[in-house]
C-alpha cells in the first residue's frame, strides 16, 4: 500500500515523495502516512471500506464548499483503497491539551481553541447540514433507533459483559427501549458528526480543523457537544463544560430556532448514551483485542457518569440502567485501570434529625453520617436561640469544650483514613454528614471544622451544604 500511495502521489503532483512514514494507528481499520517531497507534505489514507471513503470525501468537499476548516483532498483512487489529503500538521486538540496542561490550571490556549471548536461544530451541523447529502452517509443514514439500540447493546455486550458488570438482561432491554425513545423525542434534523472529540480536532497555527468525520449522519444536536465535553481522557472542568455548553447554544442559535429548555431537558440522556457507546469501544479494543491504552479512559469515562448521576435527572425512571451505573461508579477495580489520577471531591453537610438523616442517592454510597447530639448543646441556653453554627459566639462555646475536640479528632482520623484510601483508588466522591437535633448549631459548626480541616490538608474539593439553611436574614 505504501508504493501504491507513492504512484498516487506522483501521478498528482508530477514528483516522486522522498519519504512515506507511517502514522500512530488509531481505532479504524484505516492506516495513514506522510508523504513528503521537498517542501510538500500530505497524508496518505489507506482505507478498506469504499463506502467509508466514499463518504469522508463527498463530505469533505462539501464542507470545503461551505468555507469549513477540513482537509483539502488532491487525489483518489477507490478501487485501490487510498487517497492523499491535506496535511494539517502533527498536534490535535487533546496533545495540545495534554503538553500545556499544569496540576492546577486548564491551559488558556486550549480553552481558546475549544471556544472556536464549539462555534465551528454549530456551522457543520446547522449551516453545512442543510444541503448534506445524507445519501452518501455510512453505515446509516440517521442516528435513528437502530443506531442508537446497536450502541446500546455494543455497550452491554463488549463491556458490561466483558468487565464482568452484572445486569438483569430484560430491564436493562427495557430500559434501552425507554432512553432511545426519549432522545428520538429531540429534533434531528441536522449534521451528526458522529465522533466529534479532541483527538479528531487538529491544532495549526492556533485555528482548529476538523477530520474524521466519515461516520457522520442526519441526527440531534445534542450528541456531539455532548461527545467533545465528556471526552473522557480530556476530563475538562465543569465550570468550563458549563461554558462551552452555553457558547455552542449561544452559536447554534443563531442558526436555527432552539428551544434551549428543551434541549437541556434532553442533553444528559445524550451525554450517557455517547458515554455507552464509547465504554463499548474501550471495552472491544482492550478487554477483547488486548490494546491496554483503551483501558485508561476507562477511569475517566465512569467519573463523568458519576458527576451526571450527582448532577442532572432524566425525565424518565430507567432503574436497570440506573443500577448498572451506580455498579461502575462503585467499582474499585475500573478506577484503576492505566494512569488515571482523579480529584476527589468531599461533600459535607449538616442536616436536623428532626427532618431525617439524609439518603444519598447521587454519589456511590459511601461516607458517613456523624451524631453530634451527644455533644453540649448550645441550643439549649436562650441567649443562643438566634445564632448559627458559624456564629462567633457558637464558634467560642463549642471550642471551649473538651467533649468537642476529642469528638472531632476521632471524626478527623476517620475522615482522613477514608481520603487517603480513595483518592488511592480513584474514587472521586465522598459524602460526610453532620446531624444534631435542629440542624443549626453543632451540626454546622462540626461540617465547617472538617471542611477546615481537609481543606489544608489534603489536595482536594470540598463543598459544603447545610440542609436546614442559615434563619438569618440575608
């Protein structure tokens, strides 16, 4: 195949190629190279299936016509399987993000390219789609249900079953029959880019540009924003998912009518099916073919559905699917896989037995729940009747007593002993909760002292949420 790109390359431009280097395969069946002569450099693609190619070209060139950053094609030949491509240099959007990304701060060169990249995806779906045309797409013409339920089951079959996940086959079958109707609820009358992440982004001179798009389709909009935001290794920080998510609904809709609710309503469904179908790909490429680098998204990717089960609700109960990923959220063993170091987040709140201690039903289960009423209570002298555990005088009461201090230096040891194992282990979620008899006094002041307390201690996130709320006036 490599003399057969040489022959192509010089019947285009009139010169033999002085080198033909292989490229770094990804996922596909295709294999690439860089030929070079001189000053000249393209890509060769050798690829196996016509239709797949047939499709990236027809696409290619209609988004050339629409003024979209994508590669030049100067030359094909489908019966032998190739074709020569733009070269758009050696840097995608997840090296770039890998080489200047620092232990604390997400580079701003990345976040400037991602801005681009989200605008950029509203053009190819809206303004590039409506003159696509769809017939030359492959394998299916529209992300309909067949294709959703071939992800689903691609999900249940190459990696619950190959990580060994229990499931109750029938709900889960269910369940699937259940999502796949909620998202055919969202319009989808658009360019599905099908594979829309950071390592189909290339970066030149700072400007994004776009490849692999061969699998795209007539679908929702949704899919795709939710593909780039939760590449699972790319891990962006919420706060910036949130911002992206915002600047590509501020773009799409200035392209079309968007009913932003809406689509907010339905975006979660699509992040987890996108999630779905790319665990079944790690799990068909390093559970099955035995490619351990697939394995290490894998951390990644059960951390995202463990923010989602925090986070969003869907508007429809799909317990089996539910119970399937609070199983991957609790797993120990998917956290470890490759390289992975995820942050932990502890979350700390106070509640009032009054009201019942609280259930967690967003993180995995763990943590604990603390009585602090065995401790003096403040509450019960008049001249505290007003304040607020976070209150000086409450502070100073509580301080001066020893039952207090011994009280948390055994909540601490616990604590601590339970940090340092998770963040071990990769879990990313811990929940402690503080009960007293109100809610407003020891409770709050024990949950501020530990968030205190982890805060200098440990490298990690801590919120802290008091459920009984501050009686203060604002």
């Amino acid at each position: 195949m490599p003399e057969r790109l040489r022959a192509l390359f010089r019947r285009t431009f009139g010169e033999s190629a002085d080198s033909v280097v292989p490229l770094k395969a990804d996922g596909s069946t295709r294999s690439l190279y860089r030929l070079n002569a001189g000053r000249r450099s393209v890509i060769g693609a050798v690829a196996p299936d016509r239709r797949e190619n047939e499709a990236f070209l027809a696409f290619s060139r209609h988004f050339r016509s629409c003024e979209l950053p994508v590669p030049l094609i100067y030359a094909e030949d489908l019966d032998a399987g190739i074709y020569l491509e733009e070269d758009l240099g050696a840097t995608n959007l997840f090296q770039l993000l890998e080489a200047r990304r620092g232990p604390e701060d997400f580079p701003p060169e990345a976040v400037a390219v991602y801005e681009k990249t989200v605008e950029l995806l509203a053009r190819f779906q809206i303004d590039a789609g409506k003159t696509l045309d769809y017939s030359q797409c492959y394998p299916r013409a529209s992300f309909d249900r067949q294709s959703m339920l071939w992800d689903l089951n691609y999900f249940k079959y190459y990696f619950l079953r190959l990580a060994a996940v229990p499931f109750d086959e029938q709900a889960l079958e269910d369940d699937f029959e259940r999502l796949t109707e909620l998202l055919l609820a969202a319009p989808r009358d658009f360019f599905l880019y099908r594979d829309f992440q950071s390592r189909n982004v290339m970066v030149r001179d700072g400007e994004p540009w776009f490849i692999d798009y061969q699998g795209g389709r007539r679908g929702a909009l949704q899919y795709d924003i939710a593909s780039l935001l939760y590449d699972a290794k790319a891990d962006l920080p919420t706060a910036l998912r949130d911002k992206l998510l915002e600047r590509y609904l501020d773009a799409a809709g200035e392209r079309a009518a968007i009913d932003r609710a809406r689509f907010l309503e339905l975006f979660p469904g699509f992040v987890y099916i996108r999630i779905m179908q790319a665990l079944g790909a790690y799990g068909l490429r390093g559970f099955y073919e035995r490619k351990a680098h697939f394995l290490q998204s894998i951390p990644y990717a059960v951390r995202n559905i463990e923010h989602l089960l925090r986070t969003t609700e869907l508007p429809i109960k799909v317990p089996a699917l539910m119970g399937v990923f609070r199983s991957l959220v609790g797993s120990s063993t998917l956290r470890q896989y490759g390289q992975a170091s995820l942050p932990l987040t502890v979350r700390i709140q106070s509640f009032s037995f009054k009201q019942g201690a609280p259930i967690d039903e967003k993180g995995h289960g763990g943590g604990f729940v603390f009585d602090c009423r065995g401790l003096p209570n403040p509450g019960r002298e008049a001249r505290f009747a007003d304040s607020f555990g976070t209150d000086a005088d409450v502070v100073e009461f509580l301080e001066r007593e020893p039952p207090v201090r011994h009280f948390l230096d055994h909540v601490f040891a616990l604590v601590d002993q339970s940090v340092e194992n998770y963040q071990s282990r990769n879990f990313t979620d811990l929940l402690v909760s503080f009960g007293c008899t109100g809610g407003r006094h020891r409770s709050v002041y024990c949950a501020e002292r530990l968030a205190r307390h982890l805060r200098k201690r440990y490298k990690l996130t801590v919120s802290v949420n008091h459920l009984c709320g501050d009686p203060r006036p604002a």
